[in-house]
C-alpha cells in the first residue's frame, strides 16, 4: 500500500492539486493507495468516483494539522502492509512518526527561508529525514542543496500531464465569442500575485497595441492582485484588449488556451516565492502553444529556449515586449508551438510515472 498525505487536492483547483491527483490514481494502477487530504465543501461528489480511498480531515487550518497527523500515526500502527509514505509537503510529515519508506516533494517556495532560520531548521529536520526528495526542477534542487538539503537524497522528477482529451465544439464557439475576433492572443492561466507579474505584460502591452491593434490578454485567474491590476488596465486604457475571467469550467479554460497564440507568464521572484518549475507551460503546450516564461527559477526544465518558447527576464519590461513581439512576427508562435506540442509527450504521466517506480 502507498500512502499520501497531501494538502492539495481536487476538487479544489490548481497546479499542485491536479498533480497530487495525478500522481495518486496512477500509483492506483500499481498498487492499493490511501491519501489523506484536507476537508473540501465538494469532496463527497469527487471521492464517491475515485478508485481508492480519501479520507478528508476539516477543522481549523491549525487544530486540522495536529489531527491529521493523529489520525495518520494511528493508521500507520494498524496497517502493517504500508510500503511508502509520499508527501506534497514538508510540513505534511513533520508530525508523522514512522520507519516506513518516505518520499517528500518540493516546489521551491516552500522551502525558500533564510539558512539558520527557525523554519528552515525545521524544514531540514524533515527533508534530510526522508528517504528521497523529490524535485520538481533542476532549479529547485538548486535552491534545496544551497538552503543545507542532502544532495544525494534529491531526484528531479519534473511534474507530470494526463493527455489531454478532445474540447467540445459547444466550449471552442464559446471561446471565439469571448475573444471578439482579436487575432493576436496572449493569455495566462495563474493566480493573481506578485510573482506571476501579470503587471509587466499588461505594460507591455501599451506599445504592443500600436503595432498590433487586434491584440488580446486573457487573463484567467483569482487572487490578491486582482483589483491592482484592473486599475492597471484601466489607467492605460487597455480595457479593450485585457481579459479578465475566473469561475469559468475546466473546459472553457481549455478551450480559451487552445485558440491562444502565446502563453505569458514571466515569473519573478518575488520575497521568498519563486516558480519552482510552471506546469501551466506543459498543459499549454499540449495544445500546441508555445509560452514565455521568466528566468527566475524553473520555467526552463518546461520552456525549451526559442525551441518550444522563449524564456526573458521577467524583471526587464523590455525583454518581455521583446520576447512577445519575436514570437507574433512573421507568427512564429506556429512554429514554436508544433515543437512545444511534441515535446509535452515526455510530460505525460505515464512516462512520469516510470521515474517514481524506481525510488517506490
């Protein structure tokens, strides 16, 4: 039996649950899997229709964490047939008391705090307690081993796609409507923060339109920089040539990547947060888009340079307008994207998968 302890997971949304929900209906296929994962108000819908068992844990954030971990101690004592432990987080296995086999990932942000710190002496405590870390990037390794990790207990296993299935006429037709015939499409699939730095492609944006007046930034997502950034677009007066959606289906989102050109998301590091590698570039590049991304941590293990997208300094305005104006001339964007599409296939879960068997 695997056992996972996750904090992300569907049917709440995002890269880190769809890759724990990636990784434990695959380890189904191999074995009997038990995940523990945090409370969500929809989880009976979504567990009913799982091939292994989920057991949700609610409560405070604070209170939820002791009890989570007592719940799995205790299940760890009654089940002897447990084989691994595998973790989406350090702080998922700081309580857990076990001999068994354990595997933690790591994303980068998470572990990002001061050497000699308080947390980065608890995150060590942990990491270089586990059996193998597992890296989503080589940048994050990176990170990890200059932070004080054992080098030799790191293996970078970037994160994993299902390939993706057919988009429905009814969701492609829905697209066209909210794109309005603009010709020229950018678009960003993330939350709303700093680090994102949806901020510098709207600037770019205001010389952008000069040359191409039929140019639109779709911007799907929520978060704390939501408000900022509409006044941006406002104060520039790009109100009709940015996009904003959230609460929109899987499939309409889909939908909205496939009739896109480019997809823009020049990370920066932004505190102690930084993109550990970007999944957002894969599932795009399923879909034959080619993206931006910023050399700021490991957009580069999911971007191949001027191959498969382009990869600028998220710091420098001038390299994103430039990055963006490269792949529009001549639509060089075409190009790019049929070499982003064959390269996604070694993301594929299934292929994934292979480099966990070796560590389980």
């Amino acid at each position: 039996m695997y056992l996972i302890i996750t904090r992300s997971f569907p049917p709440e949304v995002g890269g880190m649950q769809n890759l724990m929900w990636g990784l434990s209906k695959t380890l189904a296929s191999l074995n009997i899997v038990k995940v523990f994962a945090d409370y969500h108000k929809k989880h009976k819908d979504f567990d009913e229709k799982v091939a292994f068992t989920i057991q949700r844990v609610d409560g405070p954030k604070i209170i939820r964490k002791y009890r989570k971990s007592y719940l799995i101690n205790e299940y760890i004592k009654e089940n002897k047939n447990i084989e691994c432990i595998i973790s989406d987080h350090w702080k998922s296995l700081e309580l857990i008391k076990s001999n068994k086999k354990k595997i933690c990932l790591i994303h980068s942000k998470e572990i990002n705090h001061p050497i000699n710190s308080i947390i980065n002496k608890r995150v060590l405590k942990v990491l270089n307690n586990v059996d193998f870390v597992v890296s989503n990037s080589k940048y994050t390794k990176s990170l990890a081993v200059n932070l004080g990790v054992k080098e030799e207990k790191i293996i970078v296993i970037n994160p994993g796609v299902d390939p993706i299935s057919k988009i429905s006429n009814k969701y492609l037709d829905e697209a066209e409507k909210l794109l309005k015939n603009k010709s020229k499409r950018l678009i960003t699939v993330s939350r709303f923060e700093k680090r994102k730095n949806h901020e510098k492609v709207i600037m770019s944006l205001r010389n952008l339109k000069e040359i191409y007046s039929d140019i639109v930034y779709i911007c799907i997502g929520y978060g704390e920089e939501e408000e900022n950034l509409k006044r941006l677009v406002k104060e520039l007066k790009l109100e009709k040539h940015v996009l904003f959606l959230k609460n929109i289906s899987n499939e309409l989102k889909n939908a909205l990547v496939s009739k896109s050109n480019i997809f823009v998301m020049p990370s920066i590091i932004h505190k102690n947060s930084v993109e550990g590698f970007g999944i957002a570039f894969v599932e795009a590049a399923q879909y034959g888009i080619p993206s931006i991304g910023g050399k700021d941590g490991g957009a580069s293990d999911a971007i191949i340079h001027e191959k498969t997208g382009l990869i600028c300094d998220g710091n420098n305005l001038e390299s994103i307008y430039a990055s963006i104006n490269q792949l529009l001339e001549k639509e060089k964007y075409k190009e790019l994207g049929k070499l982003a599409k064959e390269n996604s296939h070694k993301f594929h879960l299934n292929k994934i998968i292979e480099d966990y068997k070796r560590i389980l």
